[in-house]
C-alpha cells in the first residue's frame, strides 16, 4: 500500500461541498455537527471551540462572494436534502479534473456513465455503460432508491449536460474559494503542516488501502476517510481529524477511570464525606468527629478518593485539609453526559 499526500486542498471537492453547505441554514449545521460529535462520544461544545472559528469563517467568506445561485442545475446539484448525494460527486468530480478543465464531448457520456455506475457497484466490473434497466438494478442493489435513486437516475441519462451546468458553476465560484481560502491562510498552513504529519500516524491510514492518493479537506474537516468507494483510488481526509482522534483518545482514557470512581461514590461513607467537604475543608479528625467513624476508617477512605482525584489536600496551620475536587466531579459528570447523550 502507498499513500501519496497531496499537499493542497482539492478545488473541486471543495467548491462542491461549500456551495451544498451554503444553501442550509446555520442551525441545521449546527445539529449536524452536534450529532456528529454525540455519535463519536465527545463534547460538542469542545469541538465547536477547536475546529468552529476555522470553519466559520472559511464558509462565511465564501458565502459572501457566492454567484450561481440562479444558474442552470444549482438546484438539482446543491439543493437536495441527503448529503450523500453531493458527496458522492465530490468525490468522483474531485478525481476528474478534466471533466473541468476541458470542454467534455457528447461522446463522453458513456464513459461518464460507466465511471459513475462503477462506483455504485463493488461487486462486478463494468466495462461498458450499461442499459437503463442495468442502470436501475445497480442503483437499486447500491441501496439507491427513492427519490435519491431517481436523480442519480437523472443524472446518468444526461451526465454530459449535467457536468457542462455543473463546470459552470464551479468556474464561476472559483474566486470565492481563493477568497475563502486567502481569510484562512495562516491558520490552513499550519493545519496543513500539522496534516502532512498526522497522516504518518497509523490512525490516519488505517482504513485505507490500496494505492491512494489522499487529498486534505477543509469543508469536512473531521472526516476520517471519504472516498466513493472502498477500491477507490483517491480519498479525503479531514484537516482536523488529527485532534479529533486526540480528543477521542482523551475520551476513552476518561472513561477508563470512570468506573473506579462510580464505585468509590458507591461507598455511602465516601459519598458523606464528600458531602461533608462541600461546605468547606475539614481534617481528618474533623471529618471523623462528623461522621461519627474512625480515624483509621476515615484515613482509608480519603486515600481512595484522593486516587480518584475526587479530593485535594493542603496543608495549613501544620495540618492536611481535604477540599472537595469540584472540577474532577464536573468532568466526571461531563463523561456521563456525553456517554448517554444527555446534551
């Protein structure tokens, strides 16, 4: 396996996916990304600080400089409600810049069509476009039906013209990209630096096989890997998929040490002199007095917490104060949110 990384963010996958993301409306990707971050077991208000002020300003500076919405297929193109559908021709388009860059001839619609339809299937070769009926069981067999099914359908019966409309849009949005990407800049290089990095980094490469090139992407910046299909040769990666798997790594080493302190807050004992230390630090004798047990008792108790990080301890006067963590409970209580998706 060899993974080649491209250096650059790929114009097309880019133009794409920000023109399809300017036409939702904020709070819908606002939940997205919620759902997003609830569905890998971390905190979206965490992610939202890390990757937020990149991201906003990367769509909001090409939103201002947008053109095309009137423009012939922007809708059949952009306005569809399932996100897959525009994935998908990020990813193939991403990979045949010269559809673009070249004036595409009629008699390039059955190549277009076969590219396409082998996409849809994993399980035969295509050497040639085949039938509508053909068109149809693939789609079908890929899990395409319905109204997602019919365009694609649509699209397959003139991709031609599809791709011309679809060139013409992109054309005309290539100086809101630049822009876009010129409001970033400082922050892009260091993410792309940090990228050429991370992708050394087993995490990154581990669902990738085959020989690959792998493209950066800002417009989806936590994906891990998009491409078409498993055998395709070119993929997309996150620019910050890196701090993503360092967050999920935190999460996971969190959870870790969650159990022990469920079972220390089990002990009645332990939860009273937690309640005890609320109102403020206390000695060992002072807790001890209160709660009526043993020095000794109360000794063994607060070395279990303190292993748990569920008190601190200073000294003061020539004796050691316990004081209640607050911040190690609030995190605590964090994880379990995330864990049974209470935010």
């Amino acid at each position: 396996m060899a993974v080649t990384v491209i250096k650059k963010l790929n114009p097309y996958f880019e133009i794409i996916g920000l023109l399809y993301d300017s036409v939702r409306p904020g709070a819908m990707e606002e939940e997205t990304w919620k759902k997003s971050a609830r569905d890998r077991g971390l905190d979206p208000e965490e992610i939202a600080r890390k990757i937020g002020p990149v991201i906003r300003k990367y769509h909001a500076v090409f939103l201002k400089h947008r053109k095309g919405r009137d423009m012939e297929d922007f809708e059949f193109f952009f306005s569809h409600e399932e996100p897959e559908f525009v994935l998908f021709f990020q990813s193939i388009c991403g990979a045949h810049p010269e559809w673009f860059e070249r004036e595409l001839e009629e008699d390039q619609k059955g190549e277009i069509q076969r590219i396409f339809l082998q996409e849809f299937s994993e399980e035969e070769k295509i050497t040639e476009p085949p039938a509508m009926e053909d068109m149809i069981n693939i789609l079908e067999r890929a899990g395409y039906s319905g109204g997602l099914g019919w365009k694609f359908l649509l699209f397959l019966q003139s991709p031609v013209e599809k791709l011309k409309n679809l060139s013409r849009i992109l054309k005309a949005n290539f100086s809101a990209f630049e822009k876009a990407k010129e409001a970033v800049q400082k922050q892009l290089e260091k993410l792309m630096e940090d990228f050429q990095k991370g992708m050394e980094k087993e995490y990154l490469i581990a669902k990738i096989s085959g020989d690959v090139t792998a493209f950066p992407t800002l417009v989806c910046p936590g994906a891990e890997i998009i491409s078409s299909n498993p055998g395709s040769t070119t993929a997309y990666i996150g620019m910050f998929v890196q701090d993503i798997c360092k967050m999920q790594e935190k999460t996971r080493n969190n959870r870790k040490h969650l159990l022990p302190v469920l079972k220390a807050l089990s002990d009645s004992s332990k939860f009273e002199i937690l309640q005890s230390l609320l109102t403020a630090p206390k000695y060992n004798l002072e807790i001890a007095e209160e709660l009526k047990l043993s020095p000794p008792t109360v000794s063994h108790h607060m070395s279990v917490l303190l292993e748990n990080g569920l008190v601190d301890v200073e000294k003061r006067e020539g004796k050691v104060y316990y004081t209640l963590s607050k911040e190690r409970i609030r995190e605590m209580m964090g994880e379990l949110e995330k864990i049974f998706l209470l935010r």
